[in-house]
C-alpha cells in the first residue's frame, strides 16, 4: 500500500486507497494480539495482589488479633457496674480509732438499664417517687442529666434507714434499672476534737479528677488533714457487678460481683489521751478569759512524732461527709472565731518571750555572752526619744534569771546591743532563727501550715519602705515586732534545743498497717515512717544544756515564772522546764498567752506549746492548759511502769 504526501486517493495494484497520514498510532495485527495478553496479564496479576492483601488482613484479625478482638466483643457484652471500696481505718498510737466506716444505704439509678420507652419509664419513676417519698421530678432530672449509656450508679436518695432499705432491696426486683447501693460512709468518732488532723472526705471536683489517674467522676477522696495527705493508702481498691447485656444494650442477667478491697489502715503518732486533755483545757481557758480560740502542740522531741495536736475552736467533720447544706456551710464559715482554721501550724503570731531562748543561745555561740556572766539591766533602755522598757525591774542579771523571770532588758542588750556591749544584731538573730526552723514551713504531712515570717532590714526597707532601727532589733530580741511564728515552729525548735541540736520534721503518720486476713487479723506493717532530720549539729552541746537548764529555771526558781509547775514535779518526780510569753496584739490590753514546756528535762520525752488568742498573761492561761497535758502523759507513763512491776 502506497500512501500519498497529501492523503489523497489513489489506487494502486488493485488495492483500496486511504487518504490522511496514518502513521501515528498505527499497528499491525500481531502487535495488537500481543497488547491484549499484556493486558490480561497485568489484570490477573491485580486480583492475585488483592486476594494475597485479603488473605493477609484476614490472617492477621483472625490469628494475630484474635485475642485483642474476642476481648472487645466480651466487653461489649459484659458491663461492670463499680462498687465503692471502703477507706481504710485511722487510728491513734495506742489503736483508738479517729475514723473508721458505717453502712450507708444509698438508693440509685443506672441510666444505661433504664427503660427505653417513655411510658414505661415515666410510669417506673413514679412508682420510685412515691416509694422513696420524694418527687417524680427529682428522680426524672437526676436520669437526663446523666448520659444514657453510662453504668455508673446516680444516687436518688441517700442514707436509707435499715427498714428502708429492707424493702428497696426488694422492689428493685420490679424496677431493673434501680438498685441499692450499699456503701461504707466515714465516720469520725472523736468529731471537732481531731477535725482539724483528720480532715474529711467529699465527692472529687474537676481539678481533682484532672490531676488523678486513679478516680473517676463519683468517687469521694479526702479533703483536708490526713485524709488528703494519704488518699492513695485510705482509698481501696473498686469492685464491681458485672452485666451480661444484648446487641441492644439491654441486661439478660448479673453475672458476678467483685468485691471491693479496703484501703489500708493507718496509725498515727497522735495520742489521743493527751489530744483530749489539750482540748479541754482550751476550752476552759477560752471560756474563762473569753480569748478568740487557742492551740496545742506537743511533740516527741527524740525524733519529731506529733502526740498532740489540738485547735479550739473546731468543727465537727462528720458534716462534711454528706452534702452538707449551704445554710450549715455559711454558719460554719462566716464565724468569727474561725473554727475551720488549723492554729496549730497556720496561725502565725509574734511569739513573746518564748523566742527568747533562742537569742540566748545565739548569744551564748557568737561569744557575746557567757553563761555566768551578769548583766546590769536598768528598767528603761533609751536610744533618742525612744524608752525600751522591761515589765517590771530585774536588776542584774545572768542567763539562768534572764530566762527564768523573763528579763527584757538583757535580751535587747545581747539582741541589738548597749552601751559597750555588742549585741547579735538583727542579721545574726535571723540566721539562728532560720537555722531552727523559723520563716519556713517544717513539712508536717498535713495541709494548711504557714511559715511565719523572721524579718530584716532589707523585707522592711522593700514591704515597709522604711529603714531598720536599733529599735526593731530590741523588739525581735524579745518576741515582737514583724517576727511571726506557728505554735508548731515553737515545739520544735525547743525540741531541737533539749534533744542536743537536732530539728526534726515532725510528723503525725507512725505506720501504715499491711491489711487485715480472711480472718479479720492484722498481717503486719506495709510502711514505717522514720524520723527525718531537718537539719542536726545545730550549736555546742554545752551551750544547747546551758539554756536547757536556764529553762528550768523558769519553774524551780522562787521567782521562775512557771513556778506553779512544781507540784506537778512533785507529784510525779519529775524534771520540768519551760519558758512563758506575752506578745502583744495590738489592741489595747490584748495579748497572746503562751508557753512552751518540756519534761524530764535530763531526757525530754516531750515538749507542749500552748498559746491561746488574746488570753492575757502566759503564766495564768498558759500554763494551765501545759500542766494538763503533761499530767496527763505522766500519770499514764507512772501507770505503764507500776503494770510493768
């Protein structure tokens, strides 16, 4: 075939003619044979591609994944519906119990084993109403509020009584989506006496739950106290009961319940012996010199352990547990005597004379004085215009009748100096303060404590703006001016003044109890809390015992100002020391009664701060509250060694 340049017409031999050019895209007829078969080739070997891809998912589902798959089908047809564990219990030192649990019976709804069809519903939702004696409306809201799907029980009425609860438990027979929900609720039985250790529990809000892996939207964790401090040792482990539902999300049947486990018990260092005499002569002490409230501390000097720890006014915790009423709540919140303020180690206040030891010591290290040495203390330091003046005439004085009769002049001369004696200055008195434990927090393992504040020239020059003054030197040497400190810091930094220079953190948790046995029997200790050492080798031993005994001074002397603990001493022949103070409020003829005492005080078992709220003089309130709480620890201690012979 002959094709033209032009694409015309033309034949030749015989032949057809063609016109156009044709040579693009032209083959011949084998070519296109073999175009076909590449073709059916490449299409074959696509399906065997696809079928192999198959063939591999489907392998790897049914074999490689058969576990994880049968798994999610037996979770689709299995719900578990959780049951709260109960906390565990809390005792004191010698196993009195501060919280344990009661039955509480709780009537609730599962929104995912409600009724589907609104009449049904409606109908099984009056009926509960008039059972439970509320209104149909309470029972329908508290159901729309929660999602459909959701198992987790929605409580209608809480606290059932044991006959009503009776028959709950056999109505909801005929109402399936209802149950009732058997619950452990806490009770504190020492209430307002321990409130402010214990703390209570509430239902868990959303910062909580945000900061926690371990709860979920209904459960109650601890507020406040120990109950917060040790939430992951109260709380127990969830059980639950677990539902065999259909395709439609209906229950066919209860399976089985997994029983919930307690959480471990705690016992603490506390003893509640002491903790209520300190109560009690609080209480008095507020109703006879009507002060604003008070607190007490009382510590084991030997390695920190908290033995008394006891605020007035207080609360009672119990009514926290429940939804407490917000006409309750505001009664509570909005006294004026605070009774949900922890005293003990968040009020901060200026400390007296019982700081007063501390600048002896100071002293006694820097080489500004020595133990024997006498002082001429005249009634009325003058610098300029301003007269210092002592709260009654001492004359000359040494170290052991400074402390013993509380010689205000001799503590502004070694604190800021006279004359042509040197005084620490205010940098130094900060240092030791510092160094013992003030204007910091001492890590009590319970909430709320404060640091106090130990000022100096450059906090006053920045928060006052003014300069420091020779003057405020003389206040801090004597407990007042800007010093604030916690009834807490007090103990402890005598505690580490008698125990040979050590501070400890104290501490309210002894050991926490591995669990109880089948058999309802103690297994053992899980954790034990050592004593921890803040910081030791504090100062000289010699000098720890010269202002050690300078404090015992303060009720052997004749003239001591804790004299009136001697019969205490004699009653129980034992040793005591201490120290009175009288801060100022400032409010006319208003002041703050401490004192702080130890015993025996060749070996200090234990030392007892107590400072009650605008209750006028340390000796007359103060010491009352101490004398109580330490009979209190002797008269049992005489009572263990007489069983012991």
């Amino acid at each position: 075939m002959i094709f033209s340049k032009r694409g015309k017409k033309k034949k030749i031999s015989g032949e057809i003619e063609l016109s156009g050019y044709f040579e693009t895209g032209w083959r011949g007829e084998g070519e296109e044979e073999i175009s076909e078969k590449q073709n059916l080739g490449w299409l074959v070997f696509a399906l065997i591609f696809v079928m192999f891809g198959l063939l591999a998912r489907l392998t790897y589902l049914q074999v490689f994944k058969y576990g994880y798959y049968t798994q999610q089908s037996e979770n689709n047809r299995i719900r578990r519906v959780p049951i709260s564990a109960p906390r565990g219990v809390i005792y004191d030192r010698n196993h009195k119990i501060l919280a344990t649990n009661i039955p509480q019976f709780d009537f609730s709804l599962i929104p995912a084993l409600i009724d589907e069809n609104e009449e049904s519903r409606e109908k099984e939702f009056r009926q509960v109403a008039d059972f439970l004696h509320i209104n149909a409306d309470e029972v329908r809201s508290k159901f729309l509020a929660e999602k459909k799907e959701s198992f987790v029980p929605v409580v209608i009425k809480e606290n059932l009584s044991r006959e009503e609860a009776l028959k709950a438990e056999i109505k909801t027979v005929n109402w399936p989506g209802f149950i009732l929900d058997k619950k452990a609720k806490r009770f504190y039985p020492e209430r307002e006496k321990v409130a402010h250790i214990m703390g209570y529990i509430g239902k868990i809000n959303e910062a909580e739950l945000k900061e926690s892996r371990e709860h979920g939207l209904t459960d109650m964790i601890g507020k406040e106290g120990i109950e917060q401090t040790y939430e992951n040792f109260l709380k127990g482990e969830k059980g639950g009961r677990q539902l065999e539902v259909n395709s439609k999300g209906e229950t066919t049947r209860f399976l089985r319940t997994e029983n919930p486990r307690i959480g471990k018990s705690l016992v603490l260092s506390l003893d509640m012996d002491l903790q209520n005499a300190a109560f009690d002569g609080l209480n008095d002490q507020k109703q006879k010199k009507e002060a604003d409230g008070g607190s007490v501390v009382a510590l084991d000097p030997r390695d920190g352990s908290v033995l008394v720890l006891a605020n007035y006014p207080s609360f009672d915790n119990n009514e926290f547990i429940n939804k407490i009423s917000s006409e309750k709540f505001k009664e509570i919140t909005e006294r004026t005597d605070k009774p949900l303020f922890n005293r003990a180690i968040g009020g901060i206040y200026p400390p007296g004379s019982t700081f007063k030891p501390l600048v002896a010591l100071a002293a006694l290290e820097k080489g500004i004085i020595t133990e024997n040495e006498v002082i001429n203390c005249p009634e009325s330091i003058q610098v300029g215009s301003w007269h210092f003046r002592d709260w009654k005439f001492h004359g000359p004085s040494d170290l052991k009748k400074a402390i013993a009769e509380s010689v205000n002049p001799y503590f502004y001369i070694i604190g800021g100096g006279y004359g042509d004696k040197k005084g620490l200055g205010q940098d130094l008195i900060k240092n030791y303060a510092t160094l013992f434990g003030m204007g910091e927090k001492l890590g009590i393992d319970i909430p709320q404590e404060r640091s106090g504040l130990v000022p100096d020239p450059d906090w006053k020059k920045t928060t006052k703006k003014e300069p420091w003054y020779i003057g405020d030197t003389y206040h801090v040497s004597i407990g007042q001016g800007d010093l604030l400190t916690t009834p807490i810091q007090i103990s402890s930094y005598i505690s580490a003044i008698v125990n040979g220079g050590k501070l400890f953190r104290p501490k309210l948790l002894d050991y926490v109890e591995q669990g109880k046995n089948s058999t309802g029997e103690d297994t053992g200790v899980f954790k034990e809390e050592s004593p921890e050492i803040i910081r030791e080798n504090l100062a000289a031993e010699k000098n720890l015992n010269e202002v050690k005994y300078a404090m015992k001074e303060t009720v052997t002397s004749s003239s001591g100002s804790a004299r009136s603990l001697q019969d205490l001493e004699k009653k129980y022949g034992v040793t005591i020391g201490g120290k009175t103070g009288t801060a100022q409020t400032g409010e006319e003829e208003k002041y703050h009664a401490w004192f702080v005492g130890f015993a025996p005080v060749e070996n200090p078992e234990i030392v007892v701060t107590a400072m009650v709220e605008k209750g006028g003089e340390g000796y007359d309130t103060a010491i009352p509250v101490v004398y109580r709480v330490l009979e209190a620890y002797f008269s049992k201690t005489r009572q263990l060694h007489e069983e012991q012979n």
